[in-house]
C-alpha cells in the first residue's frame, strides 16, 4: 500500500510502499479515508518525545477516519474514528491507506459530518470537551477564557463552552487569522495574546467583565500566569498542554484566598468509554454547526510538504491527509 514512511527519527515522512497491516484477533484493519497530522505525530517523529525514540520505519498518524474492511468486532463497512499508538509502541498508524487497529481504538460514527472534518475534530476535540466537563466541572452560566483559542483545541472548547451554557466565552489569540477563526468558534469577546502579564491579566477581567470561572489552557507560560490573576472564588484552570513554555508563575495567595485549582489533563488519562463518549457528544454539535476546527485537505502524496507547513504553523490550519 502507499504511506507516510519515517525512516529516521527526526526527519519528515516520505511518501513511499509500505507493507499492508492484517487483521488479527482484537484488531481490525481499516481503510482510511481521511487522518489529520497533529502535534503529537510531530513530536513522536521527533525522537525527543518522553515516549523515546520510535522504532523505524513506521507509519506514522495517531487517529483517523475510515471504513471497516475486516473486524471481529464490528461489520465490514461501518465508518469509524480510530485512535493508534504510533509513534509510542511499535507499529503504524492512520497516515497510509489501510491501518490495523485495535479493537477497543475503534467507534463507529453516526453523526453526520464529513470525514474529513471528523479527522480534524478527533482527539483535540475529545481533549477541549474534557476539559471543560470532566476535569473543568464547567456550570451553565460559568465564563469560560480559552487561551489560544485560534488552534484545534481552543476551537473546539470555544464552540463546546456554548454548548454547554457558558454564560461568556472569552478566547485569547495571538495572530489575527487566529483571533477570526475564535471569533467564528463563538467567543463572545477575543483579548489579543501578550507578553506583558500585568495588561494581559487587566484585558482578560475586562473582556470577563470581573472574572473567569473556567479556564482551558493548551498553551501555559505567560498566557497561564495572567489567567490565573482573574480565576474567580473557585475557579479552575485546566492545564493541556505548553505551546508557549512550560513553565507559569501562579501566586499563592490568588489560589489561596480564591480556593482556586490548578489541574493538568491528558487524553492518555481517559478510559475508552470516556474518549467515545466525548467524541459523540462533540460530533453531535458539530452535525448541527456548533463545533468545528478549520482544516484543510491534502492528498497522501504531498504528505512531505504538508508535514513541513504543519510543523512550521505555515498552514494555519489543521491539515488532514486523503487517501
């Protein structure tokens, strides 16, 4: 079959033949039709990733879209989401034409939204809605700040806050292409990105009109310590990731006299039936236009360059490979 092919750690997919995954028991093999390349393809690829260095060559793509061509667990022609450990364990991933996958990695789709948007929704999506519900404990009524809310995951929880009857959303963006695509998510009010902590914190609790109940953070660093100074009487700041740093300065009196939370959240924490039901619940409000991420298509053959324009942020976008 045709792939994404990394050779050598550190360097970008080819590409190129790869041999074709088989079916086994408690795996069923896929063909699929749409799968995004996300941060943490780039990082496995990398080598530099706390999972160690892959074992190469590999196909790289940790979920996708696709239909069931052979399954002991599912009939031949449902559409699935798949999730893969590429990149973290031996074996390939979704970035090729067929993958084998896990029985458990696999829920079928129901939802009626193109695969291409499924694939760039995924797990970013399942990450914002968990954010805010499960580890956030977000309220009706409660304001949201998404911090950057220009990404898959700030767009999504930008969208999932409305959802979920925020009373004010908030998004943080650096770019202007950004603070547009916060702006068509659903936030309320878009505060422009700064390093200056001090007027970050006083345009995020004018843009809150006082102060935030949830906060989901994908970026930390100085976006976080300004956040944090606008945490209203228990509030939670819902740490996912570090795109700008990783470290923030909190103070212990605002955590203390506001009995505030600061938590970390990863998808690896999430059971199957938490990621499946996450991923139904956001396709539900993305089937009637109330979540999206922007994305862009490209074919399997030009997987080199769009590796390159997404590892750069060139695409502005996510960017979700087609078969």
């Amino acid at each position: 079959m045709r792939a994404a092919v990394v050779r050598a750690p550190g360097s970008p997919p080819e590409h190129a033949e790869h041999p074709d995954p088989v079916a086994a028991p408690g795996r069923s093999l896929v063909r699929v039709t749409a799968a995004p390349i996300v941060p943490l393809d780039l990082l496995c690829a990398s080598g530099t990733s706390y999972f160690g260095t892959p074992a190469v060559p590999y196909v790289p793509g940790v979920q996708g879209v696709g239909v069931v061509e052979e399954s002991g667990r599912l009939l031949a022609g449902t559409r699935v989401w798949f999730a893969t450990s590429a990149g973290m364990a031996p074996g390939d991933g979704g970035l090729a034409q067929r993958c084998a996958v896990a029985d458990d990695d696999l829920v079928p789709l129901t939802a009626h939204v193109p695969d291409a948007a499924v694939a760039a929704l995924g797990l970013s999506a399942v990450a914002a809605w968990m954010s805010l519900t499960w580890r956030g404990g977000l309220q009706p009524g409660e304001r949201v700040v998404v911090l950057g809310a220009g990404g898959a995951v700030g767009q999504v929880a930008v969208g999932a806050a409305r959802v979920l009857g925020a009373g004010r959303v908030v998004a943080v963006c650096r770019s202007a292409a950004a603070q547009e695509r916060a702006r068509a998510a659903g936030a309320d009010a878009v505060v422009p990105a700064s390093d200056d902590v001090d007027a970050l914190a006083a345009a995020l609790a004018e843009a809150c009109e006082g102060s935030a109940d949830v906060v989901v953070d994908p970026v930390f660093g100085t976006a976080a310590t300004a956040a944090c100074r606008v945490l209203a009487p228990g509030g939670r700041l819902v740490n996912l990731g570090g795109a700008s740093g990783d470290e923030a300065v909190f103070s212990s009196a605002v955590l203390r006299g506001r009995s505030a939370e600061v938590l970390g959240y990863t998808n690896n924490a999430l059971t199957p039936a938490q990621r499946r039901s996450a991923l139904d619940a956001v396709l539900g409000a993305a089937a009637t236009g109330r979540v999206g991420v922007a994305h862009e298509t490209v074919p399997l053959a030009d997987v080199t360059a769009a590796w390159a324009r997404q590892a750069t942020g060139d695409a502005g976008v996510r960017l979700v490979v087609v078969p």
